[in-house]
C-alpha cells in the first residue's frame, strides 16, 4: 500500500518575519502583463494593498504604499463638474533616498494631477486646522449668501405678497 511522504514540499528558505506594522502581500511586477511575476513585499498595514496586484509596476523599485483617499470635490453650479479637488492619502516610497520620502507622509493632490504637495504628519495637522477654520468661514458666508437673497426676495413684488400673506397667516 503506497503511503503518502509524511513531509510536505518544503520552502527552501523560511520567510523573514515582517516587521512590526507590516504584513507580506502580493505585488505584480513586469514589464507587460504576460511577462509580470508575483512577488511577495512588504507592506505597511495603513497601505490599500489590492493595488500592489490591479496596478502592477515595471521595477520592483517602483513599488509604492498607498492609503485610501480622502477627496474634497467642489461642486458648481456653473461649466464644469467639479473643477476644484483636493485629493490627500497617506504615501511611503520604500526605496527613495530621502528619508522624509521613505516615511510615511501625506500626498495631497490637485484636480489635475499636476500639482502634488508632500506633508509630513505635523505639516497635514497643520493643514486640517486651517481647513477646520476655512469650513467655518465657509459657513459664514453661506449665511450671508442666504440672508442677502433673502433680503432681495423681500424686495421681489410677488415675493412681498407672498410673504404678507404668510405673515398674515393666509395660504399662499
Ligand atoms: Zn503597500
């Protein structure tokens, strides 16, 4: 009676331990999808690590880390959807010489995707306070906005009637 080898195929090396807030997951890397290898890396656990797979690099040097993204779209009611964003995630490039690169820091991005602005953790809290204090004065304004057209629909001959026959407790 054949009897199955009680050891299984072994790994020839045993694989390193990653490092505190690390975990191994897979990349594709190659120059064309047909000739790509998956590879496993390291990879920080803040990273969206799917896109090591969906958005395959050519050089394994080319591996970047990156976090989800927070956007800010402004809407208008003018030409064009949206034609201000502001796009921020958390980004490390593990190979880059410069320490503040190989960190993990804040990209933030225009609508473009021609303007790019690196952070560090201290200059990103920075930035969302002058954020927090530019939504407060975002509200004022709309107050005023509102209160002005108010003021100018007051002034409208229709919207005076309307408004005495509120005022008087009438249907309009
Ligand atoms: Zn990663």
């Amino acid at each position: 009676m054949g009897q199955l080898p009680m050891s299984t195929p072994a790994n020839c090396y045993e694989l390193p331990k990653p490092r505190p807030g690390h975990r191994f997951v897979p990349a594709k890397v190659g120059a064309t999808n047909d000739t790509s290898v998956i590879v496993l890396i390291e990879c920080p656990t803040w990273c969206s690590s799917e896109e090591h797979l969906s958005e395959p690099v050519r050089e394994l040097s080319d591996v970047m880390h990156r976090g989800p993204v927070a956007s800010v779209n402004v809407p208008t009611f003018g030409y064009g959807a949206y034609p201000v964003q502001l796009h921020a995630w958390v980004e490390a490039d593990p190979v880059a010489s410069d320490i503040e690169y190989r960190q993990a820091h804040i990209e933030v991005q225009d609508a473009g995707g021609n303007e790019f602005c690196h952070l560090t953790p201290d200059m990103a809290e920075k930035l969302a306070d002058e954020a927090i204090g530019f939504a407060s004065e975002l509200r004022h304004q709309a107050r005023i906005a509102r209160l002005a057209n108010q003021t100018v629909g007051d002034s409208d001959p229709d919207m005076d009637e309307a408004l005495r026959q509120v005022r008087q407790g009438g249907a309009v």
